[in-house]
C-alpha cells in the first residue's frame, strides 16, 4: 500500500489548507470597469500596477494585458487587496493571443507572469528582479500560418529573491498536444473577440513548505503532463512571505508583434484550491433562447456561501439595481429556484447573490444573467407560393423569400413584391405539412406610388384547407390595412387563425385600395403553434452515437398528453417502440445495433384534441462501429482517477503478481504512458516480471457488469507493443475468470509496432452477459513491459488475418550489403561507397555502418521510380536499420515542389515526403535496435495513408500531416543510401542493411515476410 498511502499524503498536503470560511480572498471576473489604472483602494479587485509601453484593456468581461510592442515594453495589473501568501491558492483562467494578425511573420518569443508577489513598490515585479514571491513563467516561440503554435517554447516555475531568480520547475511545451488558433483580436477598434483558442485553467499554490501548480486547457489537451509540485528546502529557498498580491504581466514579444494574456477571471481565496465565491455556471446559460416557460432556475454555488438571494425581473436595470427587498427568494439554502410557469416569448434577466456564513455574513454580488422563454408560436417554413397570376419580375415567390425585407422592414421596390395581372387575384400557400395555425402577418404592397394608386389588397376572403380541394372560408377578417408606401415599413395587418389545422392557405383578393386594375402584396408569414416534438437529442443526422443511448427531445409538443416512439433501420418502414408520457425513450429494450444508421420520429397524441395525433418530424443517427471499453483517455493523476486504481496490478502482492502499471515505475511514475500510443494520448504500460511470481497482470473490474452479448458485439479488440528489451513470456486476457492466451506470433511481445488482437467472443467460453472484469498479463517467464491501449468490442464476426510472404517479383535493386555494394537483383545497379563506410555485423548477415558526416553510398547512373507524363509511378522501398539519432536512409529526385523523394527517420520515427508535405510514423524507432522500414507508393499517391503507406517491423506506422499533394518524382539526382541526394546533407549517423527498391506497391503480406514475420496476424 506504500504507493497509494505515499501520494494521498502527499496530495493531501498540496490540496488541503486554510478554514472552510475565508477570511480574506481576492475575486474579479473583470466586468467591464472594473479594473482601474493606477488607482488605489481598498476592498476586492484589480487595477492597472505597471505600463511600461503596454496597456490595459477591457471588454464585455475579459481583459487583455498587452505587452507593447517591443521586448522591454511590459504590462502588469495586480490585486487591491493583499491576501496570505503562505496557505492560499491563485486561480485563473487566461489565453495568449496575439494582438496584431496583420503580421505574416513573429520569430519573437513572448513571457508572462501569474503568481504571489510580497508588495508591489512603485509598479515593480519580478521582471526587473525587485520583488520576492513565488511566479509562474511561460515562455513560447510563435510561428505563423493563421494558426499559434507553441513550437519550441519552454515554460517554469521560478522564485524571486532580492534579485536572484531561481528556477524550481521547468518544462517543454508539446506542440503535438497543445496548439490553438486566434480568430480575431481584442483591441478596442475590433471588439469581435471570437476567439477560439483554449483557455488555459492555471491553479499556483503556495505554503511555508511547498508548492503545487497544475495547468490544463479547456479543449481536453494535457498541457503540463502532471502537476508540478516540490518542496523550498529541494529550490533552496525559503517562502517567508507573510501577504501577497495577485499579479499578472506579459511582455512583448519583439518590434513586430503584441502579444497578450487575456484574463477572463483571477480567485485567490486559502480554501486550497480552485473554488470560487460568487455563483457561476448559470442553467440556463446566459443569453439562452428558446427556455421551456416551467424552466427552473439553477447555479453553481460559491464556496463560502451559506444561504442564496435570487433577483429576477424582466428590466435589465431593475435586477441590477435590486435590493433585498426586491428578491423573489430570501435566504434560500438550495442552488435551485423555481420561477413557475413564465410568460411566452419573454426576456428575463436575474441575478444571485451569495451569503457567506459567521462571522461577517458577508454579501457577493452575483452576475446578471438572462434567457428567453420560448415563443407562443413560431414561423412557418418551408413554403411555396403559386397565383392566378403575375406581372413581370414581381412573381407570388417574392412573398415568401424575405426580398425587399431588412431586420422585417419592407421597401419600396416593386420587384421584392408580388402584383397579380388583374382582379380578382389569387395567391395560394402550400406548406410541407399539416400546421396548428395560430396568425398571418402581412406587409400589403408598399411600392412609393401606394398612396396614390393602390394596389394594396383591401377586401380579401381567407381560406384553409387540409388536403387542397375542401376549402374552409376563416370567418371574420376584415380588410387589410394599407401600406405608407415609404421604406421601412413593418407589417401592419395580422391575422388570427385561431388554431385551425391546415396545410394550405388561399388568399383571394376582391378589391385594393385605390384604381389601380391589379392588387399587390409585399410579403407573409405564417406562425403556427408547434404541436410537434422537437430540438431532438442526439441532433438529427449524428453519428459515432452509443447504441445504448436514450433518446430525448427538448421541446414536447403544445397540447401532447404523451408521446409515440417510431424506430428503425429502413426510414420508410418504422416501427412502434413504446409510448412515454415523459421526455424521453430508453433504446435497451430494442438492441441497436453497431455500424447502422437508424431513423425515428415522435408522434404527439392527445385523444381529446382533433387531430388526437401529431405525426413527427423524421430524425436519424448512426451507432458507433464499436464500443470503447477503454481507451485509456480518461485517467489522471489526481485522487481516484489514477490508472494504476483502477488497473489493480500486484504492486501489493509481487510474490503471486509480478505486474505493475505506471510509465516509470522505478522512479515512482506510475502515470499512464504518453510516448507510446495507439490512439489518443494515453495507453496502459504493464512492467511484467516474472522471475519470482508466476504470472504478471492488471485487472479492471466493471462498477456494474457489461453485456457484451447485445447491439451486434462478435468481437473483443485490443492493441499491444512489445519491447525490443523484453526477455520472453506469453501475453493473454481473461474475461472474467477466463482465460485466453495470445494465438499470435510470441515474439511480437519482443520487438516495437502496435500489434492488433481479435477475439472471437463466441470462441471465448466466457459469461459474456455479465462481464465483471477484464484481465491483461503475461506469464510464461521473462520480464519487461508491454503497453496496451484501445480495448473496444466490434461487430466483426471474423477474423481479417495476414499471412506474411516473401516478395517474387519487382526487385529492381537489391543491395545485401555483405561486405560489398553490389546489386544482387540481377539489374547490375551496382553502389559506389563514399567516405569508406565500414562494415559490421547487420540485421542479416553483414550491414554498413555510417557516420553522419559524409559516408554515403551512390547507385551511379540509377535516378530511381519516377513519373511519366506527370504521374507517380509505384514503388517499394524496405530496409533495415539501426540508429540514435535521424537521418536519411534512401534518396532520389530533384529539389523543387513535390519531384524529390526522402525516405528518413526524424523525429525518431519513419518520414517520408517529397517536398510539399510529409508522412509521419507513429512509434519511435531511434532506439539503437535494429529495424525493418518499409515506404509503399501506390501509382499515382499523395500522402494520405490510404495511397501511401509506412511499416515498422511489418506493421503499418503511418500517420498524416502534411500536405494532400501528388508525388512527382523527377529523374535528376542518382540514388543515394544515407543522405539527401538532393542538397547533400542529412547524412545518415548508424546502420543500414538490406536495402531493396520494387518497380511495384508490395502488399502488408509481402512486406511482413520481408521483415521477418512468419507467423499470419490480425490486420490492423
């Protein structure tokens, strides 16, 4: 238990400090005004400290501290109010943007501060070396292409005493994991601020023995792979503040460009972690329309608070300006307010404060938020329009499609109306289905001569009908109003339908409103009562949804008294699934299953009413290809989400269970594995050892058991990757207790590349109706690590296995390299040594090794597989090598555009590109063990995997990133082996063996038994 006791302890005492009531915090959310400029005060709030050259902005609730622009130029704002600097917690949520898009080009760096400063003399901080506490550094290389990456940026936790920086912390900002992009800026001349970048949550605490900071981003990236946290006597230094400021600054970046922290709100409070004061989090969300009118009202409480004052009106000013006196709720105890049934169509705008308990009893001031309730009726759409007739350009059609009408004023052109050849006229309105018909609005025709002439309709006669033969006539309408005939006209005439059902509306006009011989309208609407389920949850059309899932919708129909439930695969042919009263419909009953697209509708009924039913609109989604049993994504190292607590190992048992879970386990990291993935950014690393206990496993068990025998589940996948360092064993699962060995190829376990396992469930013999638990281990001796990820249940009924064999035809150059260059195709493509390269003991038989400085090997004369008449022809290159470092392993071509070929290992794992983009490999593969690479070009390939194709060890490795261009190798330079042939560079530093190029795509089989592979595997 010594890993589980050690980290809740000390977990413990980075999270736990102060009272449960805080007896001072510092909050500001940066309403607008709120921060002043070198104002002073007392009481909660920040203000502008320090503007070197940089500034200060507000708008709508952010703020951004600009850097100026230029690297001595800074900005700071700072609390009001000190707080205790040893025992409390600075909390922030901020982005970094760049102010200036304008600029093509930034190669500057920018910085900025978060954290605890002893005082704050004279605008001063640790920038300038002239103040103590403990800050946050980050540090970030921009480069531009409309999108902000952090590049090669570094960030660091540093403390600052009389002038000496120390640094406590650092680390390297991931750009594979964390980049983002800046839609807009924030300056006061471009408000937008539709920026999309991630926020970035920072939590810094501070005591008088440690420190702890965690950074993550709202977009679900892991910015700092764990929290940071150490201890002073390990930095050296002491923390002997007694207060402190919350801070911030930034610092520009260079002449060029302005960067920025955007603040959207700071807390510092001793409650010891990220908790705020005020309600947040409003439901429902501020500025929401369309609330249900029986909405009830809910928040997220502040930490402190005790008891909840609710405001709510329909003025903005009057909620803002409320007192007590003026709440709907006093005192309330719940984070819930029931405002029963609300007005159609309204704005409501409330607020809550929260009441800290004793001593002070303090008062917050809540934000104002509002919502709109959802409308008595709503607009009627799609529509068509047909006449007895019309006049030129002005067709029945312009009455429906909005010409002519701006924010639902009319103008004066006669073209944006409609104008019938003579009267009586007659326009008829076909909607696409039955409505509840609630009210017409009309803007009568208001060309400028309207005064004069007429040809406003005036006498008109109304009728419905639901299937366009029997015509209905709606009593009581009287003439129409006549329009001014000026612009901005807004409709003048509505009328009342009253509820009546119906899919047409005819509108035959008798008489207009002066002597002109024909009659005019300029546009109508239609709104009808929505008698019919909507707002559908999932959205119509979604796909990857659960097949489990329940359906709902958030809006039931007006006068529904329950709800019918039609599901099925063929949209034509649904079925009746079940009756609800309430909102939604449990799918378990029916079995979904995976991989298939479903329709389904919601039928409205109420006998009472005539009609009694309502048939619904027609609604899709489609189920997910598989079930996520876990892809490793979910866990972290914070208390109970730990992988290693829920992947229970033999860390407590090492004599029966040799296995433990965690990254690093010799060095206490029992996080999950970042480097080696499948998918996503996390995957299981099991250390087996099994020279003590017999086997080595982790076992997940289910909170409720899992029925793997519904929606269509034939098969259990998983992914493992062996290790080159692994000395033997035998990989399996158990399902529940049982347990099945891997049938694959045993010295997969020994060698890197991600290795795919099916199990046939119906081949398993296991309870598969209440699966309780799962099991990965290794027994059958040895020790080393296996990593696991991506374990899913699918619809596959079979196996797709591939049988690896050796390659017959295509060789075109073939170079064993035992002891000499000769090609040992029969093509008598003979190599040129450059430098002397030595040879050593290869992956077969002999090798060559280079030194990355100027050893090569030239095939004279052969300038490789190109294109004719501008389209790639296809080819094969494979070969075995071994290095530490990167660099090219076969080249050819000729420099500009896509006409050059680099096969390469960079950044650790196979690349290939051939000048506009590049396609990467997944595993690491510089790990000074001997490889097999493979590249396969289809003809005419670009990047994509799907047409181009990298194998590491036999199995496909290919990921993309770059760009969607076309090979077009062109005949120039010679090939080379262990350099770019083109610029003669990127010499290759390591080993290279048995190099091969086929005029032909070799298969995932073929390149298999060139690997080595004997034994057939599952394809991935």
């Amino acid at each position: 238990m010594f890993r589980k006791v050690f980290l809740l302890v000390f977990l413990g005492a980075c999270l736990v400090s102060g009272r449960v009531n805080a007896a001072v915090f510092i909050y500001d959310d940066f309403d607008d005004g709120d921060v002043g400029t070198n104002s002073s005060g007392d009481g909660s709030g920040f203000e502008t400290t320090a503007n070197v050259g940089g500034r200060v902005e507000e708008n709508d609730g952010l703020v951004a501290v600009l850097g100026g622009t230029s690297g001595a130029n800074r900005t700071q704002i700072g609390s009001k109010e000190s707080f205790s600097a040893n025992g409390s917690t600075v909390y922030g949520v901020f982005k970094i943007t760049d102010m200036y898009r304008s600029q093509s080009v930034n190669s500057g760096t920018a910085r900025f501060y978060v954290g605890f400063c002893a005082s704050l003399p004279n605008g001063q901080g640790p920038i300038q070396g002239q103040t103590d506490g403990l800050w946050l550094l980050l540090h970030g290389r921009y480069t531009y292409a409309g999108v902000n990456t952090w590049n090669t940026g570094d960030g660091g936790l540093i403390y600052n005493s009389g002038g000496t920086i120390t640094a406590l912390a650092t680390w390297t900002w991931d750009p594979s994991v964390f980049t983002f992009d800046t839609a807009s800026g924030f300056r006061s001349d471009r408000v937008a601020m539709d920026m999309v970048a991630p926020d970035l949550t920072c939590v810094l605490s501070s005591d008088a023995v440690g420190y702890s900071l965690t950074i993550s981003s709202s977009d679900g990236n892991v910015v700092l792979p764990e929290p940071v946290m150490g201890s002073w006597a390990d930095a050296g230094v002491s923390n002997n503040l007694s207060e402190a400021y919350a801070s911030v600054w930034t610092q520009g970046a260079d002449a060029s460009s302005e960067q920025a922290v955007v603040l959207d709100f700071i807390v510092v409070n001793d409650s010891g972690w990220s908790q705020f004061p005020v309600a947040r989090s409003p439901e429902p969300g501020d500025d929401i329309m369309d609330v249900p009118r029986d909405v009830v009202l809910g928040w997220a409480p502040g930490v402190y608070a005790q008891t909840h004052n609710v405001y709510l009106g329909t003025h903005f000013d009057d909620v803002k300006d409320a007192v007590l006196a003026d709440a709907v709720s006093q005192g309330q105890g719940a984070s819930s307010y029931d405002p029963g049934r609300l007005d159609f169509g309204q704005t409501y705008y409330w607020r809550v404060d929260e009441v800290n308990g004793a001593p002070d009893f303090t008062v917050l001031m809540g934000d104002i938020w509002s919502f709109t309730t959802e409308p008595f009726s709503v607009p009627i759409t799609p529509i068509t329009a047909t006449a007895s007739g019309s006049f030129g350009a002005s067709v029945p059609e312009n009455t429906i499609n909005g010409s002519g009408l701006v924010d639902d004023l009319h103008g004066t052109s006669a073209p944006d109306m409609w104008i019938s050849t003579g009267i009586p006229a007659t326009i008829e309105y076909a909607f696409d289905r039955a409505y509840k018909l609630h009210e017409l609005w009309v803007w009568n025709s208001n060309q400028t001569i309207e005064p004069f002439i007429g040809f406003g309709a005036k006498d008109i006669v109304l009728e419905h009908s639901l299937e366009g033969e029997i015509w209905t006539v709606l009593e009581g309408v009287g003439p129409l109003a006549q329009a001014p005939g000026t612009e901005g006209y807004t409709h003048n005439n509505a009328i009342e339908f009253g509820g009546v059902t119906a899919r047409y509306v005819r509108l035959t006009i008798n008489s207009v409103h002066g002597f002109a011989p024909q009659a005019s309208l300029s546009e109508v609407r239609f709104y009808s009562i929505p008698v019919l389920a909507r707002q559908p949850r999932p959205d119509s059309g979604a796909t990857n949804v659960a097949p489990d899932l329940t359906l709902s919708w958030g809006r039931n129909g007006r006068e529904a008294g329950r709800h019918e439930i039609y599901v099925g695969s063929d949209p034509n042919n649904l079925s009746l699934a079940g009756s609800v009263t309430e909102s939604s419909f449990d799918t378990l009953a029916l079995d979904l299953q995976l991989g298939q697209t479903y329709s389904w509708r919601v039928d409205e009924v109420n006998e009472t009413e005539d009609p009694s039913t309502w048939t619904g609109d027609l609604w899709s989604f489609t189920t997910v290809d598989t079930i996520i049993v876990d892809d490793m994504e979910s866990y972290k190292d914070e208390e109970f989400f730990e992988i290693w607590a829920t992947w229970i190992d033999g860390f407590d048992d090492p004599t029966n269970n040799g296995a433990i879970v965690g990254a690093v386990p010799s060095l206490g990291d029992f996080s999950p594995e970042t480097d080696r993935v499948h998918g996503g950014s996390q995957s299981l690393p099991l250390h087996y050892d099994n020279r003590t206990a017999a086997q080595s496993e982790a076992t997940r068990t289910f909170d409720t058991p899992m029925d793997w025998t519904q929606h269509g589940v034939a098969s259990l996948v998983l992914y493992f990757e062996g290790s080159s360092t692994n000395t033997g064993g035998n990989f399996y699962v158990k399902i529940n207790d049982t347990k099945i060995a891997y049938d694959g190829d045993a010295s997969n376990l020994m060698r890197l590349g991600w290795n795919k396992w099916t199990l046939i469930l119906a081949e398993v013999g296991a309870n598969l109706s209440r699966v309780g638990s799962l099991t990965v281990g290794v027994d059958g001796g040895g020790r080393g690590v296996v990593t696991i990820d991506d374990i899913q249940l699918t619809s596959d009924g079979a196996r797709v296995l591939i049988t690896p064999v050796e390659p017959v035809e295509g060789l075109v150059v073939y170079y064993p390299l035992d002891g000499d260059f000769q090609d040992a195709s029969g093509n008598g493509r003979h190599g040129t040594a450059m430098a002397a390269p030595l040879f050593e003991a290869g992956a077969r038989g002999q090798g060559i090794n280079l030194n990355g400085i100027d050893q090569y090997v030239e095939i004279t004369g052969y300038k490789g597989i190109t294109a004719v008449d501008n389209v790639q022809q296809p080819f094969t290159v494979t070969n075995w090598f071994k290095t530490t470092e990167n660099g090219e392993m076969v080249t050819w071509g000729t420099s500009p555009g896509g006409q050059r070929l680099s096969w390469r290992i960079d950044g650790g794992s196979l690349r290939t590109e051939h000048g506009n983009g590049n396609l990467r490999g997944n595993t690491v593969a510089n790990d000074g063990e001997w490889h097999h690479g493979a590249l396969v070009v289809d003809e005419g390939a670009t990047l994509r995997p799907s047409m181009t194709h990298l194998y590491l060890d036999g199995l496909e490795d290919s990921t993309f990133s770059g760009d969607d261009d076309a090979y077009n190798l062109q005949p120039d330079t010679d090939v080379s082996i262990g350099r770019r042939a083109t610029s003669g560079d990127r010499y290759f530093p390591g080993s290279i063996d048995e190099v091969r190029i086929y005029d032909r795509a070799l298969s995932a089989a073929e390149v298999a038994g060139l690997a080595g592979r004997t034994r057939a595997f599952d394809k991935p």
